[in-house]
C-alpha cells in the first residue's frame, strides 16, 4: 500500500503528539505536517498536497470548517476528517457543507481514528457513532412526529450522484467519474435536491445515510 501523507491540525500539541505517536504504529501513515492554527495550515496546503488533513473545529484564528473550506478550495482531492470535541448537529452539518468527509470525536480511540481514516481514503463518509446515532434519531423523531412522505423514484445516475455527493466528492470529482461536464453536474444535482427536498449537501449526506446509499 503507497503511502498517505497527513497533515494534522489542532491547536494542542499534546493532542497532535498523541495522535503522530498513534499513527507511528501504521506503516503506511506519514504525518507530512503539523499545524496550531488554520493560517498555518493553509500555508501548508498552498505548497503541498497531503492525502489526508485530521482538522480541527475550534482553532485560534479561524473556524476549522472554514480552514476546511479553503483547502479543499487549493487541494480539491485531499480528505478531511474533522477531530473535534464538539458533537453539535449544526457544526457536523456546516462540516459536511464544507467538504470534509468524516467527523470523528475527541474521545475516540486511536483505533478508530485510524479506522475513519481508511474508510475516508477508500472514498467513503465516515461518522463516528454518536453523530451517526444522533442523525439517525433526528430521523427516527421527525417519522414520530409526521406521515412519512412517499419515497421519490431515483435513477441509476441519480444514486450515484448521491453516493458521490454522500462521499464528499465535489462537483469536479464527480463530472470526473460520471464522464458528464460541470455544468451538466451542477444541472443534476440541482434538479436531485428538488427531487428529494433537500436544500443543502448536508441534507444530501442524511438522506443517503437514510438509504443506505452510503455507509455511515
């Protein structure tokens, strides 16, 4: 296996120590870069491009979903994994709006970390399971509370756009593996989210989370 160059970010060296030391373990892990704020990070990102960016939410001189937002703005094929001790829906939703492809807590393992990590890089959404349960329940509510719907008939492209969508794939990663031009993605993904009620990317993600059209 090649190896996956990471960058971390978080604003505690303790914990960025912790976490280079965990990923030592792992052969095929190299932490390429270290950063304690977002500035710092982006500085990073403007001369490198890392596999894989563990980000914090809460750092010194700006938002990590905003730092997210602009790497992946530099660096559109790099992961982002959010490392936070945060939980809160609205920060998971503005997370997943941003780009980033999971969203693990501060209190998991080093296993899990790890174990997110390769579910991100093998192109797939990874939740760690307190936000996944909590989407779930938010889900699980809203069915108590109201008829459901009739479900919308999805197409073969419309399932794969949202699996894509679902993975953190941005629109010219997804014209990419669907042969279609970008304004031809931006078409369908506008006339999917009319379809299925969805106003945001991140109730594109809960919806095929849903489905099962993507794993959590």
């Amino acid at each position: 296996m090649k190896d996956i160059k990471v960058l971390l970010v978080d604003d505690h060296a303790v914990l960025r120590s912790g976490l280079r030391l965990a990923m030592a373990q792992y052969p095929n892990l190299k932490v390429v870069g270290e950063a304690s704020t977002g500035a710092t990070a982006l500085e990073f990102m403007a001369t490198s491009t890392p596999d894989l960016v563990v980000m914090d939410v809460h750092l010194p001189d700006m938002s990590g979903i905003e730092a997210t937002r602009r790497a992946l703005d530099m660096q559109p094929s790099t992961k982002v994994v959010v490392f936070s001790a945060d939980e809160a829906r609205s920060l998971v939703d503005e997370a997943l709006e941003a780009g980033a492809c999971g969203y693990i807590c501060k209190q998991t393992s080093a296993d899990e970390v790890v174990r997110a990590i390769e579910v991100v890089l093998s192109g797939k959404l990874y939740l760690s399971p307190g936000v996944s349960a909590g989407i779930l329940e938010e889900y699980r509510r809203k069915l108590a509370e109201e008829p459901e719907p009739s479900k919308p008939v999805l197409s073969e492209r419309d399932k794969k756009l949202l699996e894509l969508v679902a993975q953190g794939c941005r629109n010219k990663e997804i014209a990419e593996h669907l042969a279609l031009s970008m304004k031809s993605v931006e078409a369908y993904r506008s006339r999917l989210m009319k379809k299925l009620l969805c106003s945001s990317t991140a109730e594109l993600v809960r919806y095929a989370i849903r489905e099962g059209i993507t794993a959590a």
